[in-house]
C-alpha cells in the first residue's frame, strides 16, 4: 500500500528544492491510485502505454498522467489525446510523430528529451552529441504542437554514489547547456527529470526538479 508518511517526507525535501513528485503507479490497481488521488495527489508515471490509457479511462479526469517509459511511434496515437508529460523522446522521427498525433487533437503535448547517461548498454535515450547536432540542426522549431520542456535521464542501477553523482551533474551540466543555448528565449525549457527510489536525494543535489518516484512509496513490485 501507499506509504504516505514517506511521501510526506520526500514531498519535503522536494519543496526545497521546488521540485514536483510524479507518484509511479506501474502494476498498481486503480483502486490504490485513487486512494493516493483522494490524498490530493494528481502527478502520476506510467511507463508503458497500454496501462496508461486503462488507468486514464477508470480514473478521475484531472489527473495529469506521465509517460516514464519507452515509447514507440505506434503507440503514440492512443496517449495524444490525454498525456500530460512525455519524458521518454529519444529520436527526432518520434518527435514529428508525437507533434502530427497532437495536431489531430489541436493540443500541444509537452516533452522531456531522454538522455542516456547511464553506462549500460540498454537503457534508451539520445547520446549528448545526438542530442546536441539534433537540436543544432534545429527542425524541432518548426514542430508547432509540442513544447519541449526540458529533459530526463535515468542513472546507472549500482551502489557506487560516485558514478551516480557524476552521471546526474553531467546531465544537469548539458541541461544548463541547452537551455542557454537553444532555448534562451523560451522561457519554458525548465525541467530537469531525473531521480527514482533509490536515487533521489542525490539527483536533488545534482539539481534535479522532477522525481519519478515509484517503489519506496507503493512497496516493491
Ligand atoms: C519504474 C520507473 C521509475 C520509478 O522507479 P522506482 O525505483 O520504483 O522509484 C522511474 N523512472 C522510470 C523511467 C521507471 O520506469
């Protein structure tokens, strides 16, 4: 069950650093995320579509759903209409496909771009250089119904706080980068999603402003 003393104490540390929380309910009943709902919690993270959009239908309408996970370009299509945040962009084909989905619903879908900086081999999510030629080139201007937002990146799953502290600073550094490169003007470019369970206190220090935060408050999956 939900443990919410703990998120009473993450939510606190996370004010200091005016960070928001996004509650991950992955393999967790509609009937435990409402209990959480009623608590007067609305941020909440999927990360596969299928589930998202089975959660979005039994449950109140003003819930603001995220997508953690990996997504495909054909899924795109059943999230468009109601997503609130997508954290998990990792190419420019799924960004022109997520702008053409939203402008069938005239509505304009935020976005995190996902970098990989972690050192294993499979976890998703653009290269920094990837990254930054994609975003020198510049297209993505011209996409009219997404807002990017900021980006997310996910650490090494190990013990060594070394190699999480230095995975996180290097993300908060290229975070920095672009937005005072490429988004100078736009205001918006402000969210930087990285830590989980195990992690957050550091990504926090790091200078994170979001939280996916899953385990340590709905119990081991
Ligand atoms: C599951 C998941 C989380 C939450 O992980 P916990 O360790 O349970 O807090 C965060 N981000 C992504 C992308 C996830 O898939």
């Amino acid at each position: 069950m939900f443990d919410s003393s703990k998120y009473n104490e993450i939510a606190k540390v996370a004010k200091d650093y005016k960070a928001t929380i996004v509650a991950v309910t992955k393999t967790k009943p509609v009937s435990d995320i409402l209990e959480v709902y009623h608590l007067g919690i609305k941020e909440f993270g999927e990360n596969k579509v299928q589930e998202l959009c089975n959660k979005y239908e039994q449950l109140p309408k003003d819930i603001h759903w995220h997508l953690i996970g990996h997504l495909q370009s054909n899924k795109v299509k059943y999230i468009a209409p109601f997503v609130s945040l997508i954290h998990s962009i990792d190419s420019y084909k799924l960004l022109e496909i997520v702008n053409k989905e939203a402008a069938k619903h005239n509505r304009i879908i935020k976005v995190l771009l996902q970098v990989h900086i972690a050192t294993e081999e499979e976890k998703f999510g653009f290269d920094s250089e990837e990254l930054i030629s994609f975003l020198n080139e510049g297209k993505f201007r011209n996409l009219s119904y997404i807002s990017i937002r900021g980006l997310m990146g996910m650490a090494t799953f190990t013990e060594d706080k070394e190699v999480v502290r230095n995975e996180f600073t290097t993300l908060k550094f290229l975070f920095n980068n672009i937005k005072n490169t490429y988004f100078k003007e736009d205001k918006s470019f402000e969210i930087l999603s990285m830590g989980m369970s195990g992690d957050y206190e550091m990504a926090l220090s790091a200078g994170s402003n979001m939280l996916r935060i899953g385990s340590i408050l709905f119990g081991k999956r």
